[in-house]
C-alpha cells in the first residue's frame, strides 16, 4: 500500500491569501512585530481576530503550553499560522493538543512545512523533530504576495533547500509514484524559478516539493548537511555541496541539474572546523536519512563525502 496525506484545503498562487474566505473568531500566531504582520493582515482581510506575536524561533514545548493555556475557555474557531516555520509549527502542536482547526500561511519559502505531518519543537532546550498525522493543517494557503522584500541570501537557501528536498525525495526509498510525481514537478518548477529568474514560482515549487518529500523523506545529502548546520552553517547553504555530492554519489538523475541550480545560486565552498572522523560519528547514527537513501552508506563512504565538499570543491 502507498500512502499520501496533505492538508484538505490548498490555496494557492496570486491573491490567494486575499480571496481566502476565513472563519472569524480565529487566533493568529505569528513571530512578527506589528508592522509587519498588520500589513500582512490587512492584505489577506482576516476579520475579528486576535493575534499572539510571541512566538520565538525554535519554539518550546512549555511556550506552545503556555498559548493553550491562555485562550482556554475562549471561543477559537481556527489557528491561522502567519510568518515562517516556527508560527506554523507552534500552530501545528497547539492544534494536536486542542483539535481546533489550523490554517498555515507561509510567509518564507523552502521548507514547504505548510504542506507536512512535520513539526519541530523544543523539549529542554533540544530541537525535536516531531512526526504526526495531528500535525496536518485543515487548509495551506502560499501566496506569493509575501516573497517581495526577502533578502536574496535567505531566498538562495530556501531555494537550494526545496531542490535538495525534492531531488533527495524523489530518489528516496520511501518514494511512491505519486510522491514521485509531486518531487519531479517540484523540481521543474524550482529549477525554471532559479535557472531562468523567475522568483516568483519558487512559492509553488516549494509546496510541491513539501508534498512530495513530506511524503517520502530526503536522504544523504539532508544526513551530511547536519554537521554544518551544527557549526551555523544555514540549512539552505550548505545543501549546495552536501547534496550536490550525494546526488554524485547514489548517481542520481538530478545530479547534473542540482549542481547547475547551485552553480547558478553562487554558493560559497563549505568549510567544516571539526575532523571528518568525528563528524561522521554525528552523520552515523542519522538512521531516518541514511536508512531511506537509494543505495547503502558505510562510514567510510561518509568520510569519502566530506572530504570531496570540504576539498574539491564539488559546484566547480
Ligand atoms: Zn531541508
């Protein structure tokens, strides 16, 4: 059997955060100051609502806890999720906890984390990701309203990273044929979006990827990148090299295509401050991502990786 869940309702394109028929009574949670989301509010004409703008990036457990509490015994018909991953994963796990339904607006592109069963949430100080068919939102909404005014840097990554994940999920051993097909057009799209300098479909590439890997995984290129991100490498950046190179070796058919998308993105080399024993030690246990690659991965086959990102410049 293959399965494929995705939020009941998508909405998307040009005006669709505006022509959205929203419930009143709902409790917008975003991470932005007034502003900003004001403007955004106005835009997609959400009435009788309240807002809660207290959500930090890398959202607690005990800060999700802390928003039920404060709106127990209130009438709320919807969370709507406004502004980057964190306002929508606080919106996901607020909405497990409560059953009230949950619409997610994204306002950054990449992750396509309107469109998962994914949620990252801290427990004690350590980013969790959490798996959950609770998680899904009732309705996702991508606009591209919201992508003017991102600076080019964080649009860079998020493109790199929705081509990883589409790329990476297609090839993934929990791909199916349908997720397959949401990864292949996803990748179309993103690949037209950045080749030819059309921004303004890297939106709809995004969700399309979200669908795709949301409902297989990525893989080696995702399990490399970690001991970057450790190091603060962003997430986007340093899948340029580690994907590049994991396409190259499970011979991937978007090996060529990726490295050309990154190429075209200008990406920097990557450096890494720690050895490659000791960051194979960290990639080693990554069981979700290595476990779901094509084809085996041995330690030394990881070392053999970092070693050709960190020395010979795999985008060259
Ligand atoms: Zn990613």
């Amino acid at each position: 059997m293959w399965k494929v869940m995705m939020p009941r309702k998508i909405a998307y394109g040009e005006n669709a955060a505006r022509e959205f028929d929203y419930p009143t009574d709902s409790l917008v949670i975003t991470t932005t100051t007034p502003d900003i989301y004001e403007k955004w509010l106005e835009y997609t004409g959400i009435k009788e609502y309240e807002v809660y703008n207290k959500v930090t990036p890398d959202p607690s457990i005990e800060s999700v806890e802390a928003i039920k509490k404060n709106y127990e015994g209130k009438k709320i018909s919807a969370y709507i999720g406004l502004g980057g991953g964190s306002s929508m994963d606080v919106c996901k796990y607020l909405g497990k906890l409560t059953g009230v339904p949950k619409i997610l607006i994204p306002t950054t592109f990449g992750t396509g984390a309107e469109m998962t069963t994914y949620a990252v949430i801290s427990f004690e100080h350590k980013k969790k990701l959490l798996q959950d068919e609770a998680f899904l939102a009732d309705a996702a909404i991508v606009d591209p309203y919201f992508l003017p005014g991102t600076p080019y840097n964080i649009m860079r990554n998020s493109a790199c990273d929705a081509a990883a994940q589409a790329s990476e999920g297609y090839d993934s051993k929990l791909a199916n044929p349908l997720t397959k097909l949401f990864c292949k057009e996803a990748f179309d799209v993103l690949e037209d979006a950045i080749i030819n300098d059309k921004p303004q479909l890297l939106p709809y590439g995004a969700m399309l990827s979200g669908i795709g890997f949301g409902n297989s995984s990525t893989t080696l290129g995702h399990a490399l990148s970690y001991v970057f991100s450790n190091e603060g490498v962003p997430h986007g950046y340093s899948l340029s090299a580690c994907t590049t190179v994991a396409h190259k070796f499970n011979k991937s058919t978007y090996y060529e295509r990726f490295k050309n998308i990154c190429k075209k993105l200008n990406f920097e080399p990557l450096t890494l401050k720690q050895g490659f024993e000791e960051a194979a030690d960290v990639i080693m246990p990554d069981r979700g991502h290595l476990d779901n690659n094509p084809i085996p991965v041995s330690r030394e086959d990881i070392v053999q990786c970092l070693d050709e990102i960190i020395n010979k410049n795999p985008l060259s």
